[in-house]
C-alpha cells in the first residue's frame, strides 16, 4: 500500500481531571524523524510516544505536540535541609560563647537561610501516561488514514506515469532498427554525390560501426525492466519511496544513454518526452513513504 509522507492527526482524551490534546503533523524527510514537546513534567513519557509514533511512520519528519490541561490547581510540599539549619544554629551558638555575646535566635531568622528551602510540585496520584497515548494513538490513526488516502492518490498517478513512459518507449523501440536504414540512405546519397561510385564494402562496414554504436537494445532491455519493478514496488505494502526513488534514478540513466545514441528524430523526440514524465515521476516520489 503507498503512502504518502505528508499528513496530519489530532487526537484528545480525558482521565479523571486531566484533558489531553495530542496534533502530528508529517512532511517529506529522507529518513525518520521525530520531535516531541510536551509539558516537562510529563517528559518521562516521550519515549513511549516515540516508540507508537514509529509503529505508524517508517520515514518521515514528525512534529508531535501534546498539550496536558489539569482541572485542579497543582499542590506543592517543602523540602527542608535541616543540615544545613542545624549548621547555621550551631554556628549562632558557638559565635556568641566565642565572643560573648547574647544568643538572639528566632525562628524567622532560619527562614531568611533560602538555600535550606524547596517547594516541588506534588505529581499527580495517578499516571498520565494512559490518557496521553490514548490521544496520542488516535491522533496517528488519523494521520495514517490521511496519509493512506494521500498515498493512493500518488498511486494512481505514478501508475499513469508510468504507462505513459512505457508507451514512449514502446514507441522508440519500434523506430529504433529503422536508425541504421536511414544512415545507410543517407550515406549512400552522399557518398554518390562526391564520387562517381559506391564502394558497396565500404558502404556496409560503415553502416555496421554505427549500427553498433547506435544500438540501443541493452539500454531499452534495462529500462523496461525498471519499469516493471517500479510498478510492481507499488503494489507491496511496505515502505517503498527509498526503491521508487532509485528505480527513477536508474531508469532516467538509460534514456540519457539512449538520447545520446539516438540518431532519429522521432526516437529523440520520444527521448525528451520520456526524460519529461521521468522528471514527473521523480517529484510525485518525493512525496511517498
């Protein structure tokens, strides 16, 4: 099944006082990758969501925004160095023996010693983590289907492509072997015009070296080839872009080599039009996973 890379999935739930929205959005990216923000207290569970994320998406650059509203306010206990306040203490004492002075120690004056002193946020009873990959699981699901429905779009466009470049190369094919015909008219009559006869030896080893040179059989041979693997590649439900990518890779080599050996106008005009629909195909599969 072709998917396509590019989507978007939006998902919420709900646990007891806490209301989660999860948004993922996918763009075209050579490899997989994927960055999360959420609230830091709940950073603990990035690499859950990271690890669903990638059970839905192979390839891809992922953005994953989750979002944690709590309806209560949040609570706070103090954490108290008693250490370092049985320091001060002691030091308080031990300097008014030492310099005989009166011992003056009030509760408000260990309040003024901040470092000894703490307030950390109180975490919720319960986890959080059930009721954000229960977003976060709905989000992808939509962003799959999105990305499902995008991917047989791009399908059924490639599949046309595709018939298109076959036709053309059909077509070259056809007018391939009427090359050397043409160059060995065409020799002939020149070789009449400039002497008063045709060696007709000559004239065959002549039309022999450039029927080699212009023969295009391997090349056309190779390229049907990339084309049946390119169609069937499209049929497979797995990732595919990464193969896609390089069969078009491979199959715009052959008609380069082809349009450098064409010595035909109607094989080269066939030539142009195959480079054109490459260069189609080549954008379309940007676009799949």
């Amino acid at each position: 099944m072709t998917k396509s890379m590019t989507g978007f999935g939006r998902g919420t739930a709900r646990q007891e006082l806490l209301a989660v929205t999860v948004e993922i959005k996918s763009v075209n990216h050579r490899f997989h990758e994927c960055t999360v923000k959420m609230p830091r207290m709940y950073a603990e569970t990035e690499e859950k969501v990271k690890k669903i994320i990638s059970s839905y998406i192979k390839r891809g650059k992922v953005d994953v925004y989750i979002s944690v509203e709590s309806e209560k306010p949040n609570s706070h206990k103090l954490l108290v160095d008693w250490e370092l306040l049985d320091a001060y203490t002691q030091f308080v004492k031990d300097a008014a023996e030492r310099y005989g002075i009166e011992e003056d120690l009030r509760v408000r004056d260990l309040l003024k010693q901040t470092d000894a002193f703490t307030a950390v946020e109180i975490k919720e009873e319960h986890s959080a983590d059930d009721v954000i990959l229960t977003a976060l699981k709905e989000a992808c699901g939509k962003l799959s289907d999105m990305r499902t429905n995008e991917g047989k779009e791009l399908e059924n466009e490639l599949r046309y492509q595709v018939q298109s470049l076959k036709q053309n190369v059909e077509y070259a094919m056809e007018r391939s072997p009427d090359v050397s015909k043409k160059y060995k008219d065409r020799l002939e009559k020149t070789i009449r015009e400039y002497t008063n006869g045709v060696d007709e030896s000559r004239l065959l080893t002549e039309v022999a070296i450039f029927a080699d040179k212009a023969d295009v059989t391997e090349e056309f041979t190779r390229l049907l080839s990339h084309i049946k693997q390119f169609e069937n590649a499209l049929s497979k439900n797995e990732p595919i872009g990464r193969r896609l990518d390089f069969l078009t890779q491979e199959m715009h080599r052959e008609v380069n080599t082809v349009g450098s050996k064409a010595g035909d106008e109607d094989v080269a005009a066939a030539v142009i039009d195959m480079k054109s629909i490459l260069e189609k195909i080549r954008e379309q599969v940007q676009n799949i996973e």
